[in-house]
C-alpha cells in the first residue's frame, strides 16, 4: 500500500497530477482543499520535486486502484475520517472537500447540516449522516488553521489577519489573492465577527465565482 509519495511533478491536470518517483508515474487525485498546495508548482522532465501523503484505495468496480494526495498528514487522516460515514466513498470524498478542512471540520462539531449541504454531492441526507458519524470525532481538526498559525507576528485577536495568513501559509494562495479573498468576503457581509465566519464566506465566495 502507498501512503506517501515523493518525486517529480510530470503531469498536471485540474484535479490529478502524475508524479514520477523510481522511475514510475503515479497519477494522483486532487481534492479541492489540496490543489493549491501544487497550483504553482513546475511540470515536465524537469518538474518541481512534489511530496504527497497519500490514501490508496483499491475499489472493486475500479481496474486500478485510487491513488489521493495531500500536503499534509493532517488532511489526509481527516479525509479517511469523512469517508467512515456511509455512503461517501473516496471518489464521492474527493468532489465533496472543497473547503478547508477546519471550516468543514467545525460545520461537523456545530451540526451545520446547511453548511454542509453547500459542499459539492452532499445533499440533506449526507449531511445528517456525516453529523451523526462524525460530531464529537472532528474537533481537532476544527483547529488547524489556529496551529498553523501559531508563530505569526499577528495577534489571535485580529481574526481577518488570521484568515489571511491561513489562506496564504496554509492553503497555498497568494499574498494579494488571498487579500482579494478577504476582503470581498468582508465586502459581501460586514458583519463578519469571527474566523469561522469569515471563511464560510471566503469559501460561498469563491464556490459562486467557480459556478
């Protein structure tokens, strides 16, 4: 079984790239929340070196098996939670994590079914099995953005600036893409009090301007 991957970026796609490592290419889904993580890397012979965590899985129906990546452990260990729930399997995990995962984390612990049913396959139903697995099991990764942050000049306080660096030091985007970002957010709902909040509306933002 394959858990990590490091290697050569040869291919990239929206949502998969191909890895080559010992002299093997290795095609990898991407979930949203992982992409920008390799968003900006180089592809070819001569590609950026990549590393990955993976989760395989060899489904029955498949004739090959499914290889899914992630920048960290951390996102990885939470998808392999998600698909626990009945009826999400990993292709299904993939398509529906397209928020960051202590946004979707913390939707879990709240039981924020209408949250939940704004990620891509999830409709009511999933959404109260995914609360009814999952609440009480997801609360660490509720904090991941808070970890991340821990050494930033920034005060705890100030719940924009967390966003920001978030948004940059974690999930890969740029300084003035992710100050776009915060600040339409802002623009839309300026009533905005918390991290939480603001990046629900971060991610409803860039989920309408995907549509």
């Amino acid at each position: 079984m394959i858990s990590y991957l490091e290697g050569r970026l040869l291919r990239k796609t929206e949502d998969r790239i191909v890895v080559l490592a010992g002299g093997v290419g290795y095609e990898v889904l991407l979930p949203a929340l992982s992409r920008p993580s390799y968003r900006s890397k180089r592809a070819g012979k001569d590609g950026d070196w990549v590393e990955l965590y993976v989760s395989y899985h060899s489904p029955e129906r498949q004739p090959r098996p499914l290889l899914v990546g992630f920048a960290s452990e951390l996102e990885r260990e939470f998808f392999e939670r998600f698909i626990t729930v009945e009826d999400i399997g990993p292709s299904a995990a993939v398509k529906a994590l397209s928020a960051p995962v202590p946004v979707i984390a913390r939707a879990i612990e709240r039981k924020d079914t209408k949250f939940l049913r704004q990620l891509d396959g999830i409709g009511p139903r999933k959404a109260e099995k995914i609360v009814a697995t999952l609440n009480g099991r997801v609360g660490k990764f509720a904090l991941m953005e808070e970890a991340a942050d821990a050494g930033a000049e920034a005060p705890p306080s100030d719940f924009q600036e967390e966003v920001f660096e978030a948004l940059v030091g974690q999930f890969g985007h740029s300084r003035l893409e992710a100050q776009r970002m915060v600040k339409e957010a802002l623009a839309r709902n300026p009533t905005l009090g918390s991290a939480e909040e603001l990046f629900e509306e971060v991610y409803r933002g860039e989920k309408a301007a995907g549509s």
